[in-house]
C-alpha cells in the first residue's frame, strides 16, 4: 500500500498534467487518503484534478474537496457511528455524514 501511495504520489509531477493517466493515479491517491482519514490531503489532491481534468471530472473533484471541507468544519462534537474512527481528523465526522 506504501508503495502504491508513493507511485500515485510521484504521478501529480508528470507531464501533461491532464493525462489519463496522471488523472487516474490522482484519484487513486485522493481515494487513498480519504480511506486513511488524511482529508488534508485528499483536498489538496482534489483541488489538483480540478485544476487539472476536464469538465465532469473536475467538477467531481471540485465537488469532493468541498464536501471534505465542509467535514474538516464540522464541530468535533459530532458522534461516531457504530465504531468509527476518527483518524487524523474526519473519521467519525465522515461516518456522522454518511460518508
């Protein structure tokens, strides 16, 4: 899994930015970090696929980063869900959402 994360990471510097497969490595990797609760980074990965793919695409990942956002916010009052964890931030804000 490490390396995985580490080979999609490495793709965000590839050339053009808007190639198949630099996007695909991209959602990958945003999907990887929210399953690890790294909603931070996940953004930031988002926002890269907003910027960089074409029209439904990048408005799907302009859609997520805000969705994420939105939980990052959220009051860390919020309840678990049936033993969700809240893992870096976002792990139990993410299980109250239905996410």
């Amino acid at each position: 899994p490490d390396e995985a994360l580490s080979a999609w990471e490495e793709m965000r510097a590839a050339k053009p930015a808007n190639s198949p497969f630099r996007l695909q490595a991209l959602i990958n990797l945003a999907q990887a970090y929210e399953k690890t609760g790294s909603d931070a980074k996940a953004i930031s990965v988002y926002d890269d696929l907003a910027l960089s793919a074409g029209k439904p695409l990048a408005e799907q990942a302009a859609a997520r980063a805000k969705a994420l956002r939105k939980l990052e916010d959220a009051p860390a009052s919020v309840p678990a869900v049936h033993g969700s964890k809240n893992k870096k931030g976002g792990g139990a804000k993410r299980a109250a959402a239905g996410q």
